[in-house]
C-alpha cells in the first residue's frame, strides 16, 4: 500500500502511516528546518522541500516512478481556520472560496489528489475548519472532492484522548474514497477519567514523570531559562490550574511587559496553566515557547517532553531553534491519534485488493 504525506511537517502522519503498514513514498514540505527534521528521522522518503503550489505533476511522478498511490494524507495550514485566527468568511451573495488565499492550500490539496487520484484521502484540520462561514465552507471542498469521484466522505471530530494520546486535542479527519467504501471510524481505545469505563485516558505523568532529572541529557529536553520573576510567579500556579492573579504577591503582580495595560501581569490561558500529573494534557499549541508548565517544576515543557504528549517516540528528534522546535511538536497531528484511522484504511484496501 503506497501513500505520501503532503503538509508533512515533523512526520506525524508519516509515523502513524509508516506504523500502520503503509511505504511512504513522498513527503513535502515548505519550511527547510522542518524538512531536515523529516529528512533525518526519514531518510528513506524522498522530500520534497518546496511551497506545494510549486511542486508539478512532473516532479511527483519522478519520485513516484510510475507507481500508483492508494492514499494521500496531509493537513494544510489552518491559521485561517483555527477559532484562534482570524476565520470571518465574508458570507455574502457571489463568494468564491477558491479566490480567499486562506483557502488555497486546501485547494492545492484537492490539486494532488485530482492528479494521483488514489483510492482514499486523509485530510485534518482544526475542529472550526467544519463551521467555518456557517459551515458552507466545509461543504463546498466536500462537494470538489465528489467531484473528483469521491462520492463517499466521512468528516468528523476527533478527540486525540479516545484513542491513548495524554491530551484532549480535538481535531477534524476528513476520509474519502472512490472504491465505494463506507468509512466506519475505528472503535475507541480509551475513555475518560471516572466515567467508568477502562481503559481511561492516559495522563501527562504516565508520558512524562520519567523524565524530570534528564534535562539537557536527552534529545530535545532542553528547557527554557526563565527571568526570575516568571519562575517566581509559575510558583504559585496550582497543579492543574491557572495562575490566580490575586495569590500573587505584589511584587510578583506588577506587570512586566512594556504593553500591559492594567498595570497587572495578565494571565494567557496558554502560558500560566499547569499540567495535571493525573489527567490528560490540553492541547499542545504551537507559537513562541508557549507550551504550559510542567506539573511540578517551575518551567515550561521542554520540547521532548511535549513531544512525549505528542506521542512521538523518543528516537525522533526534532531540528532548529527551541521556537521551531515547538512549532513543529504542536503542529504535528499525534501519531497514535492517526494510527487507528490510517489502520482502519489499511484494512480497507487489503479488502478491497482480495475481491
């Protein structure tokens, strides 16, 4: 079973694939430090290291050597997407999503696809890609795939937690074929804490406990040296909680930032909250060093250990700047929160070949 990886980032999905049985035959990538990070922990998978409005047909198959491809994964950019970002659709008579440039990568993903035509896709996505102007959007590149011949689409929400991954990262998974398969999504692994049921979700000691005491000793487990007076305030941040503003002392309180305008230390959700040792993380972002403090150390995660949450193994190792670090570990989709889907396609195929 052959598949490629567009959007390919770290390698999430490309582990998950790679895990799943699939011979990952291309990746592509836009960005040169996270093309080194996939070339090194790939080295087998040609890449190819260009904006993906750029890379032709021509060069695809170069690489392909006429091999035909069962399945194209990826996940293009979401910042248009993202209820973080700025997604105000101008929903008004006349529209046309293909003109917005938040929609081209989307399209160029429909450009691959329409080209190869393989027997499934794989696309994920922000969970507010699926209401994004009222839902239309997300109808509209449903409709463009059917037009490509894939007539049976499933898309729905995905919590990262139902199938292992320590974290309550939701995400969309958009799965078509044109083999007339109806996708049954792959039964869940793990339910949450006190509801009952068993296994429960696993939890951020479980990933990462075993590493306090190995920093700067371990691949990517560098941490960040805060100012004094951020580690003095992660200080009073309740395992668990978010920084109450009000427990601080006053000089603690006095804010440091030269845009403050209540004179206060403001509390990003993202930055002052700390992890639970026994429960499941939030979601991993992405941005400047803005992963959430560890459980019991005065400091953020490190990048290895938010790639631990991520569920990347600990041989994967991640290249650049602490910042493109980051950036790459939150991005990535979690590999076992692929695996099951990518599994489940697997499964498909294999059927569909003995017929």
């Amino acid at each position: 079973m052959n598949a490629i990886d567009l959007f390919s980032g770290a390698g999430g999905l490309t582990i998950a694939l790679r895990d799943s049985g699939f011979d990952v035959l291309m990746a592509n990538e836009i960005d040169p430090t996270f093309a080194k990070t996939h070339e090194y922990n790939f080295p087998n998978i040609p890449l190819i290291n260009k904006d993906i409005r750029e890379v032709t047909i021509e060069e695809i198959q170069t690489v392909l050597r006429g091999k035909a491809i069962d399945l194209v994964v990826g996940g293009p950019p979401c910042q248009g997407f993202s209820v973080f970002g700025k997604r105000r659709f101008v929903n008004t008579k006349g529209y046309e999503p293909k003109e917005d440039p938040r929609n081209h990568l989307v399209y160029e993903f429909l450009r691959i696809v329409g080209l190869l035509k393989p027997k499934f896709f794989f696309m994920e996505n922000v969970k507010g890609f699926t209401n994004l102007d009222g839902g239309l959007f997300v109808e509209e590149v449903k409709k463009q795939f059917k037009n490509l011949g894939y007539d049976d689409i499933w898309c729905e929400i995905v919590c990262a937690a139902d199938y292992g991954v320590p974290q309550e990262r939701y995400r969309m998974f958009m799965i078509g074929n044109r083999i007339g398969v109806k996708f049954v999504p792959p039964e869940k692994t793990n339910y949450p804490i006190g509801s009952g049921k068993t296994p429960e979700y696993n939890t951020v000691g479980s990933a990462i406990m075993d590493l306090v005491g190995k920093e700067n000793t371990f691949p990517n487990h560098v941490p960040l040296v805060h100012k004094p007076i951020v580690a003095a305030r992660y200080s009073y941040v309740k395992e668990g909680h978010k920084l109450n503003v009000d427990d601080l002392p006053p000089e603690l309180a006095i804010a440091t930032r030269r845009d403050a305008k209540t004179g206060k230390v403001s509390n990003y959700s993202h930055v002052f909250k700390r992890l639970d040792r026994n429960q499941p993380s939030t979601t991993m972002v992405p941005g400047h060093n803005a992963f959430p403090i560890h459980p019991t150390l005065n400091r953020t995660l490190t990048a290895r250990e938010a790639a631990r949450i991520q569920t990347f193994p600990d041989s994967h190792i991640f290249f650049g700047t602490r910042q493109q670090q980051c950036i790459q570990v939150g991005n990535a989709v979690p590999p076992k929160m692929a695996e099951p889907f990518m599994l489940k396609i697997a499964t498909y195929l294999s059927e569909e070949a003995s017929k």
